[in-house]
DNA sequence: TATGAATGAGCTTTCATTCAT
DNA sequence: TATGAATGAAAGCTCATTCAT
C-alpha cells in the first residue's frame, strides 16, 4: 500500500506529466515538419514555419531534433512507418486471390490520395538521391517488408493457377506502385498538360477502374478472367 | 567598297560577335541551370552554384534572365521542348501498330534513363504544385500534343482490330508515363527499399520487357496477340 | 539516548549527507569551469559544456553560482587562491637570502608551468582588462600580500648587504613574474615563430637558469657575488 | 598617343576608382576587426559589430574574408605585419652596442605601450594554444627574423668584449620581451593586485630604467659598466 | 537538491538581388 | 556585354538563462 503510493508519489506523477507534455511538444513538431517538408521540400521548408506551426519555437526543434537534417529523417521514419501500419491493418482475403489484389490496388491509390504529404516528401527524398533514407538504418528496417501484403495473394493465385507464373512479385509490386503512385506525383503538371482535372473523384474513379484492368491484365492467365 | 566596309565596320562585326557571344554565354547559363535545379531542385538550386558551373558571374543571370524564377521557367521550357524534339524525331511505322507501340514504350523509358534532368525537374516542379508551369503560356503551348505520337497509333490498332476500342489514348499514355517514369523518379528510395540496383542494365532491361508486356496486355483484345 | 538519535535523526543525517554531495556537486562545477575557461576564456567557454564536464547538468550551475560572470569570479577566486596557498607553502630560509630568492624564482617558474589553466585566465581577465576582478573584493584580499614570500627575503638580503639597496621590491618582483609568466603566456607563438619547443624540459631548464642568472644580477652587488 | 588614350581609357579608370574603394572597404573592415578582436578577444568579438565599426556591413565581411576565422587570421597576420615593420624601421647605431642595446628595449616597451591592440590580440591566440598562426604560412614567414634587429647588436658587443659570450641572443631576446610584454599584458590585474597604476607616465619610466639595468645587468661583463 | 523542458535574443553565415562602372 | 562591389533580409543554429515540477 505505502509502496503503492510511493509509485504513485508526487515526484513521479510530476515526471509524468512534464514528459506526457514533452512527448506532445515533440510529436507536434514533427507533424508541422510533415506538413512544411510536404509542402516546401527539405531546402525549402523554414524551421521557423515549422516551429510557429506546431505551435512552438525553433529552439525546441534543435532541442529534441538537433538539426533540420535529422528532423527530415525523423519525418521520413514517420511517413514510412505510417504507410506500413496502414498496410498492416490491410484485411485480405487470400481465398479469392483476384479480390484480394484489386483490394490491394484499390487501397495503395487510395492512400497515395489521402496522403499527398507521403508522395510529396518521397519525391523530394528521391530528388536527393535518397540522400537521407540511405543514412537511417531505421529506414531501411521499417521498409524492409515492402512486398508483404502482395506476396501472399499473388503466390496464391498463382497457386491456384489463376495468375501467370512468369510474372514476378517484384515487378507486379512495381507495376501497381507505378499506376498509383505516379498519378498522384505527376497531378500538377499532368493536370496542366493535359487539361485535365486529377483531382476531380470522376477522374480518379476512372483511372482507378483502368489501373485495375491493366493490373489484372498484366497477370491473369489468357482465357481465365 | 569603303563605305561597304564601313557597314561591315568592325562595330556590326563585333555586335555580331558579341550576339554570338552573348547567345553562347546565355545558353551556357541555361544548361548549367539545369543541371543545378536537377540536383537540388528550386529552392535548394544556388544562383552562384549556376554561374559558376557556367563560367560566368551572377549578374550575368540576371541580365539574361531577370531572377531565379524567371530562369527556372525557361530551363522547365527547355526540358521540355528537348523532350517533344526527341519525340518528334521518333519515327513510327503506322502499318505495325503493335510494334509502333512497343516502339513508343521503349523511347519513353530510354528518354527518362537518359534525361533524369527532366525527371527531376518535374518532380521539384510537381512539389511546389506546378506552380511555374502554370505561369507561362509558353509551356502550355510547348506540350500541346502531348499524345501527338500515340494517338495515331493507337487509333490505327484500334481501326484494324487489334486494340480494344474501351481503352482511351489518354489513359493508355498515362499507363506507359507512369510504367517508365516511376521506375525512374524513384530509383534512388526503391533501391534502397528493394535492395535491387534500379541502375543496372539487365534490371532495366527485364523492366522494360516487363513493362511492354503490362501495356500490350492492357490494349490487345484477348486471344489477338 | 533516543532524543540523541533523533537530533541525529535521518532528517539531519540526510541533510549532512546530501549538504556533502552539494559541496562536491558545487566543487566539481567549479573544477569543470576553471578546465573549460582555461581552455576557450570567459567569452569561448560554453555552459553546457562546463556541466557536462562536471558530470552535472546547467541548472546546477545556475543553482550555485547564479549566472556565467560570477562562476567565472568564483573561478578566479579560486585560481588565486590556489596560488597564494602554494606560496605560504613555500618554506623559506631566511638566512640565506641569495638562495632564498632562487627559491622564489624556482617556485614561480615551477607553479606557471604546472598551472596552466592560472596562466590562461589570467590572461583572459587582462584581455578583458580586469573586469571581474575589480568586481570582486574577495580578489582583493585574497591578493593583498601579493609579496609577501619576497620581501622578506630581499630585505634580508639588502640588510646583509648583499642586494642593492636602489633596487624596490616591487621592482624585482615585477621581473620575476615577468621572466617566468611570459615564457608560459606566451609560449605558443612562440614555439611557432622562434621554431623552439617551448615545452620542453631542456628548454624549460636552461631557461630556469637563465633568468635565476638575470635576477640575481639584476639585484647583487657587483663583485659580491 | 593614341594608345595612351587606351592605357588611359575610362575603363582603367573606372576599374581603378572602384577598386582603390575596395581596397579602402576591406582595410577599414581589417582595422575595424583589429580593433573589436583586440577589446574582446576572438571568441568575444563580434561580426556586426566590426561591420558597424567599418562603416559596411556584415555581408562584405564574408565577401572579403570568408569567414571569422579567416578574418582573425588577416588580423594577426597584420599585426605581425606591422610589429615588423616599425622593428625595420629602429635605426641601430653599431658602433655603441651598449646604447643600441638599451634602444631596442626603449624601443620594444614603447611599442607594446602604443599597441595594446598587438597585446592582447597576441594574448588571444595565446589562450587558443595559436591554433590561427599555426594555420597560416604567411604568419611564419612574417615573423621568420624575429631576432634580426638583436642578433647584429649583441654579437657586436660580445666581439668587443662589452657583452658576455654565454649569454645566448635567443635569451636575451626572450629577457627583453618578457620585460616589457609583461608590463602591459597583465596590467590590469597589476595594477588591482599592486595597487598600482600602471598606465601612469611615472611608473612606465621607472619600469623602463628599471628593465634597462636588468638587461645591461645580463649582459655585460662584470667591471666593466 | 536536482533536472528535463522551454525560451528569446543574438550569433555566424547565406541568399537572391542591385549598384556602379 | 560584362563584372567586381555592395546590400538587406532571412536562414540555420547557439547561447545563457528561466520555468515547472
């Protein structure tokens, strides 16, 4: 009982608290360099708009970052890590192997919609030459199952001899990552060129149904579909 | 003959000269320019860095071309017409659709792996929301008939048969954009993701194979090919 | 006997306990401070770096000394105080003045070489033209006899008529300090532009002998000695 | 004639006035530099405050000297720079090596007197163990015939048995500075610990005569002052 | 007593840009 | 046409210091 309440003293309730409040300082922070690094790219985004947009000051950012480089790996760590628990939570199943992929198509261009800040700061990532990614070796831990979801599905259909065995996971991951990944990266540019709204829920739609048609394609077996 | 002379006099020789001149020392500032916002895009891009990588002297930019914005435009302008040149040379055999398409395929993929200039450029100008395209009339108009190539061709497939008339040109053009730029735009994270050199020949040429089976696959009427 | 027990209760036992480890939390500050202002002045030398020294943290700094300027007083206090503790060590035989005053000569030398960090604040405070110490009384009084280990002796020795009597003590003193604290102050650039290793123990000796040379002869009677 | 119109063209001319006011920019920033390094030390001194002090701005410190180190650099180089110069300029009289003597010494303690600046600077690069000079070649070279005024003068006097063979010129040399550096780079904390004024006239001279007959006293061979 | 968290002022340095010739 | 010199604003970052527990 007393050792009860010497667990629940003052001291560590107060360390508690001050630390809870710390934790929040620091998560805001990285959710402002989310934001500014989305918008602006690592040479263009301010540490003093990412410090007035969490709602703190530049002084913190150093204090719990130490410099505007490791605060982007930390923002890098965070959007993969994000990405990975969106896939994990991903609910396939691998009795219809067919469903099962288009559901995976479906949900990598759904979250490359909702997360421009994801496509923004990879793109900026890939501008230099992966510069960041190549020096955090969480990075390369937290990406390190990237074919996860996909590999099951195909080799069961494969399998099942629903899909062609000389296609690769490799190439079929690829094949979907490009389809999604680029209307989402290339929007601005392609909506100027083409004079075409990519934003609008009609193109998208569309595009979706094409993306899948062509994924299927690529692997079904010729008279199966 | 004098007076000929006179109005060959040195001063028009020289105005000649120094046109040459100045030409060279502006189109010197441009290629360096490209390849300055190419490694480290807009914001990150160094107008010294350019002048120098020129063999020039800042001032010299901004005589030429009024600040670094107005230079970003004209290199997005020049990637982009060096981009249309080399698709206007492409020379398509209309009478072998099929082949005409691989044909389109395989420029496309060797034009990004031979330019990653233009790659990321677009990519920074896709950053900051195709904010400079959007300006300039003259981009527009640069990248008109952006489908210019495939159109004909696709429609000639389609007229003998052999492609599917429920595919449109335009999301078949973006279907191969997105096959050959992605693996590009994002070599660097995907090569260090996958673990696999996206920089190798033989990994570029199964890409390739790859991907030209993925878009004859998305067009070809089934049992055709 | 309980009562005793209570006036020497936890309470008060802790209080000791803990009122030692302040006064070693507050020695080792000190200790770090006089390390770090030694090596980078009062303007180089970091806060942070003086706690992390001290293995403590920079409140505790701020805790026991208030702010930068009066640790640095209190390092001066200290560093002075060293000094004159060394000197009343200093046995001396008076009835030998002329070896007394290589003693003296001796021990200074000796006490430069071994201090640098004395030599190097010192400096420091001139560089700031005595700034800290003019604010402190204690400086003044712990310096009051600043010739108290000569005097003495010269005196003697004057009486003995051995030393010129047209020489101060002031004087001689003076050129003591001169002749051993320059070749510690100033040794640096001087082992870089006389091209001679300062520190070294050849060197440092031949230069003892030097200067006991020149002050004995700066002070007997010509013929005495 | 005509071509001395060209040599003469407004175009030198120009070039000229615009450099003659860069050389006159960068000299007041250097003296301006000089001045804040010698009053706070390297570390203390600050950059806007010498580019007010030199009537520019902070900006053309970078653009004439890089950075702070190497402004620190240009500043000890000119200090050095112009010791050398005013030693060159002492006009020796061999022919009385005693009298020579006694002038380089006036001449040494009047320069350190009228060049606090040159004290206290030397003072800082002492503290930072002369990790500046250590960098520069120019420095060592600046100061390579640090002895070029004494040598001529005491190897005169010992040819004419006036000066004592076993003294080496290096310690005489040293003895000298000693004596009169001394003197003014402690004087502030002297002059509280002593209470002593040592910026007074007085005490300079009786310092001066006193250091006279110290030095003499070293050198001269007994029975013959 | 001790310590993580927070802060504002100010530091050195860089940037795009303009001036003057 | 060309170029050194100059500039103000702002960048990233560090500093001594204080707050809160």
């Amino acid at each position: 009982m007393a050792s009860d309440n010497i667990s629940d003293s003052p001291q560590v309730v107060r360390t508690g608290k001050r630390a809870q409040q710390a934790r929040e300082t620091r998560e805001k922070i990285l959710k402002a360099a989310v934001k500014v690094f989305a918008e602006d790219g690592f040479s263009g985004g301010r540490i003093d708009r990412i410090s007035k947009e969490a709602d703190s000051n530049d002084r913190m950012i150093y204090y719990y970052f130490g410099n505007k480089e490791k605060l982007f790996l930390e923002v890098l760590e965070s959007i993969y890590l994000a990405f990975n628990e969106a896939e994990r939570r991903l609910d396939l199943d691998l009795s219809d192997p067919v469903e099962a992929l288009k559901g995976i198509v479906r949900f990598t261009f759904a979250y490359y919609l909702a997360h421009p800040e994801f496509v923004a700061i990879l793109n900026d990532e890939n501008l230099h030459r992966g510069r960041h990614s190549r020096q955090s070796n969480n990075i390369q831990n937290i990406s390190g199952d990237i074919q996860s979801n996909l590999k099951p599905v195909f080799e069961e259909g494969q399998k099942r001899g629903l899909f062609r065995p000389d296609v690769s996971v490799r190439n079929l991951y690829l094949t979907i990552s490009a389809l999604t990944y680029f209307y989402c990266s290339n929007q601005h540019t392609l909506t100027i060129f083409m004079n075409q709204d990519f934003k609008s829920p009609e193109f998208q739609s569309q595009w979706l149904n094409h993306i899948i048609d062509v994924t299927l394609n690529s692997v079904m077996i010729r008279g199966e579909s």
